[in-house]
C-alpha cells in the first residue's frame, strides 16, 4: 500500500492505486516548462500518438498492404505546453481480474471484485476525481444515476474493445490453453549456439511436470562449465562439470542453493543427465545418470513455478543474471570448456497436483459465476 501512496489499492486493482503512476517529461529545446505540474487526464495509449505529435511523424495506415487498426490514443501535445488546456483524453476502460473501472470527465466508476463471487452492478463505487483524487469518499449512494451512466458506458467498452469474458477467479486462464500450444510441451534439442531460449518456451518444457534434461558430450582431462542453466538468481537449476565430477545445482528463489554431485566423469563421449521426478506436493526428487548409469539421487527439491525461472535455459553457459551467485564470482558465466553436442529436454507426466488435472473442475467452478 505504501509504494502506491498516496493513490487507493494495489497493481492488481482497477482503483488509483492500480493504474496512475508519475510521468516526467523533459525537452529543453522545445518544451519552455520547468518544473511544471500537469494535472490533465492522459492514459498509457496516449503516449504514441503524442509522440508522433511532438515529432511531425505520421501514422501508418496500412502494413504490407493491410488496413492497421486505428490507434486507441488521443495526443497530449498540448497540454504539456498550456498548464491550462483541457484534457485531450475525457474517458477511458479499465479491467483487471473482473475489476472494472470507467473513467468520464473527472468522475470514475469502480469496483473491487473477490474473485469466485457474483459479478453485478452492487460491486460499483462512484469517485470525484477532481475534488477526490485518492478516491476516499464513494459518492455511489449520493448520485446513483451517475453510476449507472458509466456502468452502462464500461458495459459497451468491454464488448467494443474484446475485455469479455472477465476472470471470474477460478485460474482456470493460467492452465487452459489453445491446442497448438501442445507443441511447446513435446520434447526439443537444443544446439551450442542457440540463444537464451525464451522464458516461457523453456517453462513449459518443465512446467508442473517430470522431466529429463541430457547433455551429449565430449569430456577432455580438466574440462569445465555449464552443460545447461535454465533461471536467475530467483531460482533455478543447472548441470555443470567441475573438477572431473557431474554436478546438479538447484536455487529455490528463497535463499538456498543446493547440490549433488553425479560423481566422476572420465574423458570420453559421455551423456550427462538429470532425471527430474514429481512425487506430489510441489517437489522435485531428481537422479543423476551417466551414459543411462545411475549414480546419485535426493529428493525434496521445491519445484519452480511459475514465475520462477524467471530467464530462460542456456546451453554451455549462464548468461545474464546467474543461477548460482558464488559460481559466478569465482567464474563468471563458467562457460563450457569441452565439446557440447547438443541438450535434449524431454518432458514427462504432470505432476500428481498439477493444475493441468484441474481443467475440468476449474471450469465448472467459475461457470457457476460467468
């Protein structure tokens, strides 16, 4: 509450608190202002179109010979120039999680929904901006039909502009997805070269699932480095060869990094994996194999989800932000010193409490509040 001070709510929220923030512009050979407050109404989508403005560029119509949808923005060129010139934007849609907000000349309708409830016209609060800014006092009781002016002119922004269907709290969106995206479940490999593999590609290889993660390659006497390192310091894992031995390293974005060691690695062409296990309860257990050998095993592990890892997978390196703080000291991004043939990540069955078995009772739960 206190970083949105002194606007109402949070990030999440339709209210203040979830959608002003400071802006700060400077232009010195153009802009005579110094030190000016503009107290004008302007929205995020009016930032283009101001731009442009200030810049004498046009808009394109059209790409590749297709019609573009017009932009939702309205320039505030002028404002920043006259303290005193109206707000070029006089209305404007809010949704977030089935809260709504409208906002017309100075007054805002808003609602603040719990999630897995009914969705109606009682949730409305009603605020003067002008005189209220910090939205302290609901004038809801005292003018009911300006609540129902701007209720009725969210109603048809949310069908103008696709806002429907709302979130009706069931998390349901975080797990249903469209068939094609099957594809980024199946298993990939992934060549020496190829770039930080983007974050959510590389989550859905391990999300709330087993997995198998194997690096082929060509080991030398003192060969070292990451042979994969999927996260941040945030959380993550990796495999990695150090001293002659096969290592898994887990960060659980709490604070503790573990790990353990596969045991001696010769020289030779070898396939290095971690066999990664879900036995319920949000863990992982995992077992290291060299060339399909067995040769250590832990359980406990807490499985990362799903903001975590927050960067994607690497091969032979860890760029970025690391995965293990102290290897990055002692060795910066440790990249691999032998050959790296390839890593193949094959995805296994979900996890006993993953949400992916939900889908089902997930929906019939939120129907009961569409």
């Amino acid at each position: 509450m206190a970083s949105n001070t002194p606007f109402r709510l949070y990030k999440i929220n339709t209210h203040a608190g979830g959608h002003s923030v400071p802006f700060v512009v400077s232009w010195p050979a153009h802009l005579e202002g110094r030190g000016e407050l503009r107290r004008q109404y302007a929205h995020v989508v009016d930032l283009l179109p101001t731009l442009l403005d200030l810049t004498g560029v046009d808009a394109p119509s059209e790409r590749n010979g297709k019609p573009l949808i017009p932009m939702a923005g309205t320039s505030f060129a002028a404002t920043l120039g006259d303290v005193d010139h109206p707000s070029t934007r006089t209305e404007q849609v809010y949704e977030m999680l089935a809260h709504r907000g409208y906002y017309r000349d100075g007054w805002e309708v808003v609602t603040r929904h719990p999630p897995m409830t009914p969705i109606d016209d009682s949730e409305w609060e009603l605020y003067d901006l002008t005189t209220d800014p910090t939205e302290r006092h609901d004038r809801a009781a005292e003018h009911p039909e300006k609540v129902a002016e701007l209720a009725a002119a969210w109603e048809a922004a949310a069908h103008a502009e696709q806002i429907y269907p709302l979130d009706e709290g069931s998390n349901l969106k975080f797990v249903q997805r469209p068939e094609r995206s099957a594809a980024y479940r199946e298993p990939i490999t992934i060549f020496p070269g190829t770039p930080t593999l983007e974050r959510w590609r590389s989550l859905e290889l391990i999300n709330m699932r087993s997995f198998t993660v194997t690096a082929s390659v060509e080991l030398a006497e003192g060969d070292r480095g990451w042979l994969i390192a999927h996260g941040d310091q945030g959380g993550g894992y990796g495999l990695f060869v150090e001293a002659g031995e096969l290592w898994w390293l887990h960060n659980d974005g709490k604070g503790v990094v573990r790990r353990l060691s596969g045991g001696p690695v010769g020289p030779g062409a070898h396939d290095l994996a971690a066999v990664v296990t879900t036995p319920g309860g949000f863990l992982w257990d995992v077992a290291l194999t060299v060339d399909g050998d067995e040769r250590a095993t832990d359980a406990g592990y807490r499985m990362l989800f799903p903001m975590s890892p927050f960067e994607g997978i690497d091969i032979g390196i860890d760029r970025r932000s690391p995965v293990s703080w102290e290897i990055y000291e002692a060795d910066g991004p440790f990249p691999f010193t032998g050959v790296l043939h390839r890593v193949r990540f094959d995805p296994g069955d979900d996890a006993p409490d993953s949400a992916w078995r939900w889908i089902d009772m997930l929906r019939e739960m939120g129907a009961k509040f569409e």
